[in-house]
C-alpha cells in the first residue's frame, strides 16, 4: 500500500496535519506501507506554477489534487485524512500470532 503525502508524515505541524492524521491512522492500525511525497502544495505560492504537473500522478488516481491518498494492494484509492482514518481503524492489520 501506498500513502501519497506532501511530506508531512515525518516533519511540519505533526498530528493535526491531513498527511500526519492519515499516516499516524494507519501506523495506530499497524499497517506498513511505502511513503510517496508529492510537491505543489497549495499554501506555497512559489509551488502553484509547477503544481499540476507535479501532482498528475495523485489526479489520475484520485480525481484531485489533494493529499493524503492511500492506495490500497488491490488498487483501491482511498482519499483524505479522515476517511484514511476511519479505513484504518475499521481494517486494523493482520496480526501474525508468532
């Protein structure tokens, strides 16, 4: 599985950022998954020019240009914080009983 961010996961406001609820919703279910950041993030101005063309790949997944996405093994695309969230908790990982 992979989770689309603007980088937010490891650095920046931490928890009450959309890409840092999605990523610490899945960690709390115990998922592992791949970190991809994307750039254009709408709050910088100096990033609106290149935007579109850096953010194609979440557009042609999701509709949107926003982040975070999940996008499940199967190819299931899940988009924003909150219904990232609410999959997580409803769909904790497997457990391997060792």
């Amino acid at each position: 599985m992979i989770l689309y961010t603007c980088g937010t996961k490891t650095a920046g406001p931490g928890f009450a950022h959309p890409c840092a609820k999605a990523g610490h919703a899945l960690d709390a279910a115990g998922y592992e998954y791949e970190i991809k950041t994307v750039k254009g993030y709408r709050a910088m101005p100096w990033s609106w020019g290149s935007r579109k063309d850096d953010r194609a790949e979440i557009r042609k997944l999701s509709g949107t240009d926003e982040v975070p996405i999940l996008v499940l093994d199967d190819g299931e695309v899940i988009s924003g914080s909150g219904t990232i969230a609410k999959w997580a908790k409803e769909h904790p990982a497997a457990r391997s009983s060792a």
